[in-house]
C-alpha cells in the first residue's frame, strides 16, 4: 500500500481492512445489478403504443411497435431467450473463470490483481452503456462484453476473502464473516438505485456510472490495501510456499463445494425470478414487487450474521449450515404457498427465506472458505486460501448459472415446480454435509485427558 503509515496499532489495521475490502465487495454487486434493472428498458411493453398508433394513425404513420418502442436486437418476441443469454454468458464465465482466478491469485500480489480486476470490470460495464450512447445494437457486443465483465469480475472475491480471512483469527470468524457478507446486499441495493435513477431517462448511464464507480474504487484499492502475510504492520512474515491443496481434506473441500452448489442455486434463483413471483402470486406491480423483493436481502444479512454468531460459539460449521438447510425445505413450501393469502404474510416468509437460504450460502463462502485456506495442514501457507475460495465459489457459481436457467424452464409448468426444484436442490445440499455433522457431533463427545490419549464420554 502506498499511503497508509506503519505505525498504526494492528487493531486499527483490522479495522480498516474490514471496511476497505467490505466496500470494495459492494462496488462488485453494485456493478453487476443494472442488467435487472435495464430490462424493462431494453424491452418494453408495446401494446399501449400500437393502441395508439391504430387509434390515430395519422398522427403516428411511422410507428412500427416491433421496433420503436424497445433496444434492437431486444425488440422481437424472442426477447426472454435473448435477455436470459445476457444473464447466462456472465454466470456461465464467472463459474468457469473463478477455477483460475484462484489459481492465478495466489500467484500474484492480492493488491495489483484486485487492483487489475476492479479496473477491468469498470471497462466492460461502462462499455455496455456505452452500447446506448454509440447505438449499437450488435448482440454479439452485449453477449462479449457480459462474457469479458463475468471472467475479470472473478478477481474480486477469492482476493477479499484472502484478505479478510489473513486478518482475522477463527476465534470469532462467524460473526466477523456474517457482518462483513452483508456487502452483497448493500452492494445490490445502490445498484438498483444508481441504475434506477437514470434507466428511462438514458440507460447507458445505468452502466456507465456503476462501472466508474468500481474503477474508483480500484484506484483506492491500489493505494490503500495491506496484506498482513506479504508485509505486515511489524514486518514481513515468511510462510511456507511449498505445501498446496494435496495436504487439505479433500473430502471436505469437495463436500462444501457441492454443498455451495445447490444452497447457491437456490440463493441466484430467488435473485432473478423473485420479482416477478411476487407480482403474480402478489398481484403487485413490478415497481412495488422489486421493492418488496429486497426483504429477502434484509433476511439473508439477519441469516448470514446469525449462522456466523451460532457456528462460532458451537464451533461446528458444517451442523449450523445443514440446522439452517433443514428449516429451509418446508419453509420454501410455506412461503409457496402463503404468499398467496395478502402482504403480511408474504413480508414474514421472505424474511424468514431469506434468512434460512442466505445463511449457509454466506457462512460457506465465507468462514467455512477462510477455515480451510488457513488450515493447520497447509502449514502457514496462506496464499493457498486464494485457491480454496476459488474452488468453493467456483463450484458454487455453476448452481448460480443452473438454478435461473431451471426456473425459466419450469416456471412455465407452474410455480410449484419451481419451489419444488429449490425444495429438492436445499434437501440435496444437506446431504452433502451429514457426513461432516456426524463428525463434528462425534467428536463433541470426545475429550483429551491429561495424557493425551482420547476418551468417549
């Protein structure tokens, strides 16, 4: 870092990091929310033009519905299938990349790579807007552009974990990690706002200024993010390079990594069709559905900081996760159903779904991540925790780029298949983990005398 001073206490750097990197996450989703917001502009509902233009017809002789009121190539009938691949080619890329961002991160200083990728991702987001400004309307442009912003965007999460998880000893990691994964949400919340403000007026700037927004912050991260194993506050700290992921347990990586799958299939599937759940099964329009849709956030931070405080003082991740994916699966079911029956109702389940879903989704990316990137069998080699997160979120993201594509499928055969997906995606994941609850409830139940052999009570 360039222009912090080293002699400041290792608290205050604690502190600082914990809220650089949590702002810097933000300008990640902050940058990735405009495309929900901007569909409706790309494609807008005609009917009520081609109304007009029938009634008086020679006032309006050249209004063409099909073409004049929506974003070429957005303006055909095939417009869903031409919006989802915008939302597919960027998870598809984000899944597929975030294997190497890991790999390549560990490699590289954490400072210049994030520095890299929040520069990067600035360029390919304002470039969609300024797909507005230039009137393009190449579909190709759109679908590289979300294919380049989905690979350098990979850059961002393994680096703040790394970062986070170097500062902070796994005493009180849950709750710290709880607290600090709330970013995504915020990070949402001024997308759609920033996007929001100009989206009718001139959408390219929907694009153009979150993505200024990231590239700013880039620049703050270049001058002021420290990485405590590379060059601490009292020196330089040797670790050991020569140890890599042969010396995890691999069943554990692999077990969470799926685990992360479905609970991440279910979380991305709520992210893009929960809108629009709720003004059909609401009857609400879609301003009003899209401000309900964020109680969901508000339950997922609640969840997030709650597995966090239970794993730390229970000292079981992997039992906290699989309670919270047990309570899911019928609440899924309920809130199916009584999302139905008025407002209050459905407010409830989407705090309590939110809650329940987000939780192990967040404790997994991020915890459950650090514990094992700092594991006492990679001995000091913390670089490794780049990778670990990387193959976490990794395998998570290909659940992210499923679950929506599933929905689109199955939301035409109704809305209880849906929920019924989610339901068997959530039972899924809890499979995954019943080994490690075992063990982890085995072993409560062992204590080490003062010899050092073991006892079963």
């Amino acid at each position: 870092p360039l222009l912090l001073p080293p002699v400041l206490s290792p608290c205050w750097y604690r502190a600082f990091t914990f809220g650089l990197t949590f702002l810097l996450y933000t300008s990640f989703h902050l940058s990735r929310k405009p495309i929900s917001i901007v569909k409706s502009e790309l494609h807008k509902n005609c009917s009520a033009l081609h109304e007009l233009s029938t009634a008086g017809s020679r006032q309006l002789p050249n209004l063409h519905t099909e073409t004049d009121c929506s974003w070429k190539p957005f303006d055909k009938s095939n417009y869903k299938q031409l919006l989802g691949a915008m939302d597919y080619s960027f998870l598809c890329a984000y899944a597929v990349g975030m294997y190497l961002s890991g790999i390549i991160g560990e490699r590289l200083p954490i400072r210049l790579y994030l520095t890299f990728g929040m520069l990067m991702s600035g360029l390919f987001t304002c470039l969609f807007g300024l797909g507005r400004i230039y009137n393009i309307h190449n579909l190709s442009f759109y679908i590289f552009v979300q294919v380049a912003n989905g690979l350098v965007q990979t850059t961002g999460w393994p680096s703040v974990v790394t970062c986070i998880g170097n500062w902070f000893g796994k005493g009180r990691r849950g709750l710290i990690m709880g607290i600090w994964n709330s970013h995504t949400s915020v990070g949402n919340i001024l997308g759609s706002l920033i996007a929001g403000y100009w989206v009718s007026s001139n959408w390219g700037l929907s694009f153009i200024v979150p993505g200024l927004v990231i590239a700013a912050m880039g620049v703050v991260c270049f001058l002021f993010l420290i990485e405590r194993e590379y060059c601490s506050v009292t020196g330089c700290v040797i670790e050991n390079k020569n140890l890599f992921l042969t010396d995890l347990p691999t069943f554990i990586l692999i077990e969470f990594s799926l685990c992360l799958l479905f609970a991440k299939l279910v979380s991305y599937t709520f992210l893009f069709w929960l809108p629009l759940y709720i003004t059909k099964a609401a009857h609400l329009d879609a301003k009003k559905a899209g401000e309900l849709s964020t109680l969901f956030d508000v339950g997922g931070i609640v969840g997030g900081i709650l597995a966090g405080v239970i794993s730390d003082k229970l000292g079981k991740r992997a039992t906290t996760c699989a309670v919270m994916l047990l309570l899911a699966a019928p609440t899924l079911y309920g809130f199916s159903m009584i999302s139905e029956f008025g407002l209050g109702p459905t407010i409830g389940m989407l705090l309590v779904c939110g809650g329940l879903v987000n939780g192990p989704y967040a404790l997994i990316t991020t915890a459950v991540s650090a514990d094992l990137g700092t594991h006492k069998s990679l001995k000091g080699n913390s670089r490794a925790l780049s990778t670990v997160t990387a193959i976490i979120d990794g395998t998570g993201s290909v659940g992210a780029a499923i679950g929506p594509l599933l929905a689109g499928v199955l939301s035409s055969r109704g809305w209880n298949q849906v929920f019924y997906m989610l339901m068997a995606a959530d039972f899924l994941a809890l499979m995954l983990l019943l080994r490690l609850v075992t063990k982890e409830l085995t072993s409560a139940n062992v204590v080490k005398p003062r010899s050092g052999s073991t006892t079963v009570e």
